[in-house]
C-alpha cells in the first residue's frame, strides 16, 4: 500500500507505511510462478509482464524469428509466443500459456521458457521449444538468436534486452527492532516515486 502522512508537527512530517517487509514472519523468497520470479539472495523481484508487448513483437534482424515476453504473437498463431516465419511458413517454437520464468543465480540472469512448439522428428521429445535470456541493458525491443540457426533444431535461445531486467540495487535500508533485522530496501523504486496520501484520504 501507499505511505499515509499522519501529522505534521512544524518541520517534521509523520508518515504511516503498512507493508509485509517489516513483519518478522514474512517469507520473500516465495517463488511465484509464470512471469516472475524473486531473487532468494536479494529479494528483488522480476515481473516479466511489464515486457509483454500489446501489439508487435521483438524480432531478431530480417525479423525471421519474432517472440514475445508473456504473450502471444498475432502473426505466429493463436497462443504462439515464439515463431520464425520462413518463405511464407509459420513454425511455433513455443506457447505463451507453458512460460516458466528462472532465475540463472550463477550468471545473473532471468530466462522464460516456452514449450509446446510444432513437432519435428529430430527432437527427442517430439516439440520444439525456446529460451529468451533476459539481458540488462537499454537496447528495447533488441532480440538476439544465441543458439544455432539451423531450422530443424529442437531448441532456440534467444537473448532480449531491456533496462526493465536490471535488479536495481538500492543502499542499505534497514533497521533492527526487539532483535529482529528489517530489510526495506524492496521498496525502492527505479523509475518512479511513491506518492504519500493523508491518512482520511481513501
């Protein structure tokens, strides 16, 4: 919820903030499912919704594979969440309703997983699939093929870049309360800033 402003008493203002970081039983490393996923060492959260695009679609150059980042593609077919279009074909590499988002603790980054493509012979479980790297930088909308371009291939990774993916990382801003250590850094904002209401507002 958003911070309440309680009193104001000359210069100092009073602020009242209701959130589960300072209860001393709360879990932030529950893993969410689909489209999000939370950092255990951090308890930064990424929400890969925030990249799915409503209309159009990230696209390698020559825009032979088009994906999108918890969605479909209009052009790749119904529920379609990565495709390559070639001379005229349309082959599914993956549906958005199958996306698992991981986090790769060991290189820092976020991948969404996508099953459930067309079938092809040369793959051991009959479907084809794909991976998107989620890589931190500004280059939005950027998709790059990281895996090998062969067509027949049973699986496709594919980076996409986006300042959206950067675990921001706030200075320390906690406090310890009857022996207990609260960590309030999760609520730092990178693009915006919280707005503060009078209490009898609602």
């Amino acid at each position: 919820s958003n911070p309440e402003l309680v009193d104001v008493t000359g210069c100092e203002y009073s602020v009242e903030w209701g959130t589960p970081l300072t209860c001393d039983n709360t879990d932030n490393n529950v893993p969410v499912a689909g489209c999000q996923v939370t950092d255990p060492d951090t308890g930064y959260r990424y929400d890969l919704t925030k990249l799915t695009l409503q209309q159009g679609s990230y696209q390698t150059a020559g825009a032979r594979f088009v994906a999108n980042v918890c969605g479909a593609v209009e052009s790749c077919g119904s529920g379609v969440a990565v495709c390559y279009h070639d001379n005229g074909k349309t082959v599914s590499l993956g549906q958005a309703s199958t996306a698992q988002t991981e986090l790769a603790q060991e290189r820092g980054e976020v991948e969404i997983m996508y099953s459930g493509g067309d079938v092809t012979e040369k793959c051991p479980y009959g479907k084809r699939s794909s991976i998107l790297v989620m890589c931190c930088n500004g280059d939005e909308n950027e998709m790059t093929l990281l895996s090998d371009n062969n067509l027949d291939s049973c699986e496709f990774i594919f980076s996409v870049c986006s300042l959206t993916v950067c675990q921001f990382s706030p200075k320390e801003c906690d406090f310890k309360l009857g022996g207990v250590l609260y960590d309030i850094s999760p609520l730092a904002r990178r693009h915006d800033n919280w707005e503060i209401q009078a209490k009898d507002q609602t």
